[in-house]
C-alpha cells in the first residue's frame, strides 16, 4: 500500500512500506509553549501496544530520541500527538516503529524547515557545546592548576616553615574546606567543587533544553571529564593529608593523579576534534602549576615568570604559605596580622573585551565571598610604561567570623587588565573594616610601584 509523508505541511513523495502501511504524515511545528509533533499512520495489525522514535541525521549519522508508547486502534491506525516544552531541532527526520525491542519499521527521509534555518539552528547548537567545553576545560584546568600548585609550592618551601602539626594543618587549611565559614584562603576545594557542579548543571541544563541531542558523544565526554576532575580533587588532597602525617605512601597518589591527568587529556583532545575547536583553551597553564618563583631586591618584590614588580615597606612580611596559584603574593601587616595585601593574577579565557572583565570580577566576588555587600566600582585607565592601560577599581565588604565574631572586613581591589582582554593583575587590600582607613595611604603607595607587563 502507497503511503505519504508529510511535514510542515509539504508533500515529500511516495513510498511502499516493507512491513505494514507504516506512517503516512508526519507534522512537526512550533506553539506559544514549545513544540507539537504529530504522527499517522497504519500498521497490518490492529489493536497493538507499539513503540514510537524520531531520528535527527546529523553529519550522516542518525540520532536516535526518547521513545514512545503508542496505542494502535483494532482497525490498525495510529494518530500519535507529542507536546514538548523542549526544543526540537530543524533538519532531516525520520520515525522508527518499534514492536518490543525489536526495530520494524523505519519511514523514508524528511526535512523540517528550510536550508537556511537548519544551518543557523545547527551553528548556534554547536556554538553552544563549545562554550560548554571551553567552561568545562577552565573548571578542570582549575583544578590541575591548584593541585600541581600546592604540591610544588610544598616541595620548594616547605623546609622554611618549621614541620610542626599547626604549621602542616595550615597548609591543609588553605588546600581544603574545614569549616562552612571560611573565606578565600580555607576554601579552595570548596570553589574547585562549586566550579565543576556548575560544569555539570550547564549539562543537566542542556538534557532540559533539548527533546533530542545530535551529540551525544560530547555530552557524555564533558560529563565524564568534570567527574573524573571531581576525583582529582579528592586525590591532590589525600596527597597533601598524606605528606603531612604518612609522607611515605605518597607514591601510589602521585601514580593515581598522573593517570587521572592523562586521561583528562585525551577526552581534552577528542572533544577539542570532534568540535573542530582550532585553538581550544588549555586544559594546563603552566604558571599557574609553578609556585610563585620570586626574589626580594630589599623590598622589591621581582616575580620571575610573570614579570611582576611590586615595592612594599618594611611594616610587611611576605607569608610563603600558598593560598592559591592565582595569588603569587602575600603581604602580612607586622601591625596588625589580620591586614594584608595580596598580588593576583587571573585568566579569563572566554572574555572578549574589557566590560566582561569587570563584570567577571564582580560576579567572581559576589559569588566566593560571604556577606558580598558592593561599596563602588568604576573603570580606570594609567598611563603604565608609557602605554595607556585600561582597569578596574572596586570596594567591597566581606564577612568572616573565624577572627572576631560577626566581623566585617573590607577589600579594595585594584586591576589592570592585559592587552589580550583576558588577564587581570590586582593587588587586593584585605582588612577588618574599623581599621581599613588608616591603611588607604599605604596601599596607595604600593599601587604607585605595582608594574605589569
């Protein structure tokens, strides 16, 4: 029996079915409230419970969707009805018809909107899976970055600090999240696994934007990749809990954390291949992993690898307990211990322009400090080495309750941006709020001697 597809309304041609009258329409369409799709049809045999697929082709190959259950009246027709709130993408289509677990009938070939919209939906689909790895890939870099950083860091300066259980309990502390109301400096574990949740939610995300998902691969790679830098976290702090109290079975960590390593770099390179990314964003920044290799030239602070200089007064001391790889500085008041002064540096490899950096450092702010409350924030531009550089300065207040109860700390950040829109120098002022303006001419003066490449 002759049979015919249509979709959107359009008559695609004929064919006779192998198996039964298979389907003879098929509509997909768009609502107020996401999308309908109808299919109908007849089969040789009335009054079965079959099971109903779309296909999407994608590249040549065909994805399959969710199945359906559908009810086949006694006279053997069907009128199958799906409302969907998410979105079905246009381009070639096909219905399979299942009976059990066995696949019995596959209808001929359709197309769902015109040349020009397929290829503009696929191109904003496939923008957006790259967005999602180049997220992905920050959020693992992260972690690498900081593991690599406090093992090094370890490595290099540990015999300067007197190996008594408070001091490795501090170098703990600044790896790993003990209490909930830690700030910056105890919870780096806590913003690595606040980072690789949201990798995952954006995922969970996309499962609840689509009816039907032509990549399943990628998905099921991303997905993989931030799970498998979840683990990775777990093992850079078994290592650091072993160094300090069993440094002998650090071995087989370190054999653990290399493998984890190499395979994040292999799924790194696939999904890079199969979303033609030519310059992905790296999965290791080198700088990051080093610790922060510097010399002291009286009070001037010289940073070997990033070429920083700073110059600070003898009412400082620099603490070499790391706190992060992206803060390469840190300067203790001997006034007041609570009061300090770091130098950092961050990467922003999805900014364009220098409004997404200073919107990337409030957001960054607001979301890893308690008790965010904004004072002020405004653009700036310097004149640096003869050159007009652009920056950002910003105020704001912060809570911590490990010092003094209910204390309220203020921050005032000072940036300069790099020419490539996507790095950030600061020095950061970090003092209790009562005593933060008798440090304001201080800082000032830091400020005057910060110099950046």
């Amino acid at each position: 029996m002759v049979f015919v597809c249509v979709l959107g309304g359009m008559w695609l041609g004929w064919r006779r079915s192998l198996w039964a009258d298979g389907v003879e329409a098929l509509e997909i369409g768009e609502e107020l409230e996401g999308y309908v799709c109808v299919v109908r049809g007849n089969v040789s045999q009335g009054g079965k419970r079959l099971a109903l697929a779309l296909e999407l082709d994608w590249e040549g190959k065909w994805h399959s969707g969710p199945k359906h259950s559908l009810e086949v009246g006694r006279d053997g027709g069907f009128n199958f009805i799906l409302r969907t709130s998410k979105q079905i993408l246009r381009g070639r289509y096909r219905v399979v018809l299942y009976e059990g677990s066995q696949r019995r009938y596959t209808s001929r070939i359709f197309s769902w909107g015109r040349a020009e919209q397929i290829q503009e939906e696929r191109q904003k689909f496939l923008d957006h899976l790259r967005d999602l790895f180049r997220t992905s890939v920050v959020a693992v870099r992260e972690v690498i970055a900081g593991g690599e950083f406090f093992i090094r860091t370890i490595a290099k300066y540990s015999s300067r600090i007197k190996r008594v259980r408070k001091s490795r309990l501090e170098w703990i502390r600044h790896w790993k999240k003990v209490e909930a109301n830690e700030t910056e400096e105890g919870k780096y574990t806590f913003y690595l696994h606040r980072l690789l949740e949201a990798g995952l939610r954006n995922l969970k995300d996309l499962d609840e934007l689509l009816y039907l998902n032509p990549c399943p691969e990628v998905r099921k790679d991303l997905e993989y990749l931030l799970k498998l830098a979840r683990q990775l976290v777990v093992d850079y702090t078994n290592w650091l809990i072993l160094w300090s109290y069993r440094p002998k079975e650090l071995e087989s960590v370190e054999r653990d954390i290399g493998q984890k390593i190499y395979i994040l770099s292999k799924i790194y390179k696939r999904l890079a291949k199969a979303l033609r990314i030519v310059s992905p964003v790296r999965l290791r920044w080198r700088w990051l992993e080093r610790p922060s290799e510097f010399r002291l030239e009286g009070k001037d602070y010289v940073e070997k690898w990033l070429k920083i200089r700073l110059s600070f007064s003898k009412r400082w001391r620099v603490s070499l307990v790391p706190i992060g790889p992206r803060v390469r500085l840190c300067l203790i008041s001997l006034q007041n211990p609570l009061v300090r002064i770091y130098l950092e540096v961050n990467d922003y490899p999805l900014s364009r322009s220098y409004r997404d950096l200073r919107m990337l450092t409030v957001v960054q702010a607001q979301e890893g400090w308690p008790g965010f409350q904004k004072v002020e924030s405004f653009p700036i531009t310097l004149k640096l080495q003869g050159e007009v550089r652009h920056g950002f300065h910003f105020v704001f207040l912060t809570r911590d309750d490990r010092y003094v109860i209910g204390g309220v700390y203020k921050n005032r950040v000072y940036q300069i941006f790099g020419k490539d829109k996507k790095r950030v120098y600061t020095l950061r002022l970090f003092a209790p709020s009562n005593v933060f303006e008798s440090f304001q001419k201080e800082f000032e003066t830091l400020i005057q001697t910060f110099r950046v490449p």
